[in-house]
C-alpha cells in the first residue's frame, strides 16, 4: 500500500432486506426480520469487519427504516462520512422462499436507492488504496454517469478499481447494453467480480474466453467468476492474455440463503488486496470461505460487534 492512498473505498447501494422469521411461504400470517442490505453495504461491511479501513458511498432515506438503518451503519465498522440521507423512503427488498428455490422482490421506484453522485469524483477517490464500484448502480436511471466518472477519476489519481458485475435483467433493456455500459467501465478496473448469471445477462459464454469479450485487448486486471457452490475460477490477465487460471470449489456449507454470497466474495478478497496479497490461489480461497460463512446465515454475514472476522479465512 502506497504512503498516500489508504483502505477502501465501497460506493453503490443500502436496502432495507426483509426476510420471514420461520423461512417459509408468506402468508397474511407471517412476521419479517429485518437486515441491513444493498450489494455494496455489504461490500463495505466484510471489507472492514477482515480489517479493511473500510468506508461507504450511499443514500439512505429519512423514513423509520432509514432512521434504523443510519443508527445501524453508525454503529458499524464502516465510516459513513459519504452516507447520504435523502428525503425519500428507504429501498426494500423482500426475500421469498419457494421450495427448493428463493426469489427476491424489490421496491425501489421512487426511493433513494444507489448514491448521491460526488461534485468532485477525484478529490472523493484520490485518498484510497482502493475504490469498489457496483453493477447494480450501473443503468442510465441509477448512476451510470456517476460510475463511469469515479472509475476514470481513480484511474487519474492511481487509486486501484474493483468492480462486481452484478447484472439484474429487469435493469437491462437488452444484453448489449449492458455490455457496453460493462466496457465503459471495466477498461479502467484491476479487479473484476463476475457471477455466471452476470455473464449470462449480459449475453456472453459463462467462461474466462467470455469475460474477455469484455475487456480492451491489451488489459490486465485480475478476474474472479462465481458460480455459486460450483467451482470458482479466478485469472490472471495480463496484456489481454490469461497467464494464469486457477479453480477452487467453496468449502461445504449448510445454506439458510444464498442472499449476499458474491459481496461476501467481493469484500473479503477486496480486503486481502488491500492488505496486500496478491497470490491468486490464496484470494480465491479467502473470497469462497467468505461466501460459505455468508449463505449459512440468514441475511448477510454481521461481524460488526465482534470485531475482525480474520478467524473465518
């Protein structure tokens, strides 16, 4: 880590994740516990809880639940010197169990879902190591302009680009904008997170050859793509060219939810960059035991109140 740039810097989404207390069908019946959620929340939240100087770029609403929400952040690892509160509701999102599968609802219309764009992308970034970057918050409606010009300012200023594709269906017209709005952005990353169904919105082959697709020809970034409990590959491109691919399958697990997975993956790894490793093979392993730790909890992993998490990895 350079004398000048230090810990993280998470930028994106805070949602409000309702989950039914006895993890079955809703009915009028059922009661919801609630968890504080949003891809890069909990982005943020790993990455400090291994360690990580970790700080957010949110909004978070000024009805009850951003109220909440706001006391639960400030209780947290994460600074939240760039949480927002906007006059708005909070972004809910509903987790819906159905047999053997899981679906989620949201309602975001009309809420302060994603973050408050920064007057000055360069001044904001310039003192991190690192600056971590969504795909959620990548359409035209949400903060696509904002996303591109903090990858740019932090290519500017030398601070390191990490991003998670994250791609939803219901965000895309069709998958080739998605892709390019993808190539807008990760030509400036160093560090790529890629789920299979991210590839498969975007309308790519679920395999390293795809996620090439997206790259400039002559880039270098490193590139994990997840696939839930089957094997993850993680590259190493350099030049355009993998030199390096590795698998790792995730350790067993019990699954209560597979809810926040990939951000688990995300943050950890993210965390172990900044702290300075860079074996490829030991940050697959750290990202799958993350993830393992995050789906055998009902909403994402909470290391906030028991300091560092670094006995999981």
């Amino acid at each position: 880590m350079s004398d000048d740039h230090q810990g993280v810097v998470v930028v994106g989404d805070t949602t409000i994740d309702l989950y039914p207390v006895d993890g079955t069908s809703i009915t009028t019946e059922s009661q919801f516990e609630w968890h504080i959620g949003g891809t890069a929340t909990n982005v943020a939240r790993w990455a400090a809880s291994l360690g990580s100087e970790s700080s957010l770029v949110t909004n978070i609403g000024t009805d009850a639940m951003g109220e909440l929400a706001a006391q639960h952040l400030t209780d947290s690892l994460v600074d939240t010197t760039h949480v927002t509160r906007v006059d708005a509701t909070s972004p809910l999102t509903l987790y819906v169990p159905t047999g053997d599968d899981e679906q989620w609802h949201a309602w975001v219309a009309g809420s302060c879902y994603g973050f408050t764009p920064p007057t000055d992308p360069a001044t904001l970034v310039a003192p991190y190591e690192w600056v971590h970057l969504e795909g959620v918050t990548l359409p035209v409606e949400v903060n696509q302009t904002a996303v591109r010009q903090l990858a740019e300012a932090a290519a500017e200023s030398g601070t390191h680009i990490s991003f998670d594709l994250n791609g939803r269906t219901n965000q895309w017209s069709t998958p080739d904008a998605y892709r390019q709005a993808l190539r807008d952005v990760l030509q400036y990353c160093d560090l790529i997170f890629a789920g299979t169904d991210d590839l498969a919105v975007a309308g790519i082959d679920r395999t390293p050859a795809g996620v090439l697709e997206l790259l400039p020809s002559n880039h270098s970034a490193m590139v994990f793509i997840t696939d839930g409990s089957a094997a993850t590959t993680a590259l190493t491109v350099d030049d355009g060219e993998i030199t390096e691919q590795v698998t790792a399958t995730p350790p067993p697990t019990t699954v209560a939810t597979t809810a926040g997975a990939g951000d688990a993956f995300a943050g950890a790894v993210l965390a172990a960059r900044d702290d300075g490793i860079s074996d490829i093979e030991e940050l697959v392993t750290i990202g799958n035991t993350a993830g393992a730790a995050a789906v055998a909890t009902t909403g994402p992993f909470d290391a906030d109140d028991s300091g560092p998490a670094d006995h999981l990895l």
